[in-house]
C-alpha cells in the first residue's frame, strides 16, 4: 500500500459527531478487471494518490471531502469507505482480476452515496451534492438488469440535482455507448492516454473549489483543464 502524505498518529473511526464541516462525499468506481493489468492500473493507483494528497493540502477540503473507492474486477466491491482525508493514511490496494460488473458496480456506489447521506442527515452535517467518478475500459459484462436499473437511478439522481456523475472511458476498448447512458447531462469523456494523475488533479481542484463554496451554490467546472485530459472537445 502507498504511504499518503500528512499523517497524524491517531484517526477516529468516523468524525461526523467532532467534525462539523460540510461534506464533499465523492464515490470513486473504478475498472478493476483483468484488462486494466498493468500500466493503465499502475497510472490509476497513482492517480489516486495524488488526488488524496492533492486534497490532503487544502485546510478546508481536507476535514469536508469524504471519498468511498468501489473496484469492480470480477465483482463489486467497496475497497475503502467514506472518510475525510484527514483520516486516511493509506491508498487501499487495487486487485486486478476477472470480468467488468459495470452495472452492479455502480448500483453498490449509489446504495454507498444513500447510506452516507443518510447519517449525515442523523448527524445534522450539511453536505455537497455527491460525486459519481466512473472510470472503465471495456463492456459492461455483468446482468443487464443491473446496468438498466443503475442507468435509471443515475438519470433520476441527476434530474433532481442529487448526483454530479463523470463517467470516463479508458482507451480503445471502453464502450462509450454505454458510458453515456450513465452521463445523462453531457457527454461521456475519454481519457487522453493514460492521463490519469492529470484527471485526479482536476478532480482534487474541483473537490477544493466546491468545499469552499456554500451549499447549494452553484459551482462552474473548469472546462479548459478539462480538455487537458479528455479526448472529447466541449
């Protein structure tokens, strides 16, 4: 596992009793399955990295962006679960394996995004409109069923102003079809290469520009930078 930057000695298993800043919760679904073996993992671990300590500099981001890491690499699985990044020490390991469970990939993040908006309600914590990062280079290769209702829960999140979701294909192979249908707003983006460390830096810029924001405010993307790391014009 990769050391992240900034580590204090001691970590309370969740804050929200201690730490009343508003929460960025941002859910991370990454491709996991064997066709990411190799240098395109390697690129996205490190791109996690400096996300993490990209965040980890920001005095206000770091004690209100919250992120939870689904892998979905023969099967959905939450790897790391919602923690500011003053609380995490360590980047989760990514295992490689197995076929591309889109669907119920991003059916187990929704379900993570509901249940954590729901103790922030418990709690009285204020929070961001949650973040949906997918990122996958293939086919969907798990149920229909299951692809078909997480395309209808992302529509219906995002129609209500409940959900920003990027979904990202990587390389040649990755089903962009597919991709927008998840992406019912604006069009599916492609990663330039394997410009991963690049997206993560925006992804961390966007997290510190909207934890710095008051709720409800509506925050602009930077769309120059992201045409730094997409194929796609806007």
């Amino acid at each position: 596992m990769s050391k992240i930057e900034r580590e204090t000695d001691f970590f309370e298993e969740d804050d929200l009793a201690t730490n009343p800043a508003p929460r960025v919760p941002i859910c991370l679904c990454l491709d996991t399955s064997g066709s990411m073996e190799g240098r395109r993992c390697e690129e996205l671990r490190k791109g996690v990295e400096r996300f993490y300590n990209s965040i980890k500099s920001d005095d206000v981001a770091v004690n209100s962006a919250e992120v939870c890491i689904v892998t979905f690499g023969g099967k959905a699985k939450c790897i790391s679960e919602f923690k500011t990044l003053s609380q995490i020490t360590e980047l989760p390991a990514f295992d490689v394996a197995g076929e591309t469970p889109l669907g119920e990939a991003v059916n187990l993040a929704l379900d993570k995004l509901d249940a954590r908006k729901e103790e922030y309600k418990d709690n009285g914590v204020d929070y961001f409109q949650p973040w949906l990062v997918i990122m996958t280079d293939g086919y969907a290769t798990g149920l229909q069923s299951e692809f078909d209702r997480a395309v209808k829960r992302v529509e219906a999140l995002v129609k209500e102003r409940r959900l920003t979701v990027f979904p990202i294909g990587v390389g040649a192979s990755a089903d962009m079809e597919g991709l927008n249908k998840l992406s019912p707003k604006r069009q599916a983006l492609k990663l330039r290469g394997l410009n991963f460390k690049e997206f993560f830096e925006w992804l961390s810029q966007s997290v510190c520009r909207v934890s710095q924001s008051v709720v409800g405010e509506k925050i602009t993307l930077d769309v120059e930078a992201i045409k730094s790391w997409s194929e796609i014009d806007f």
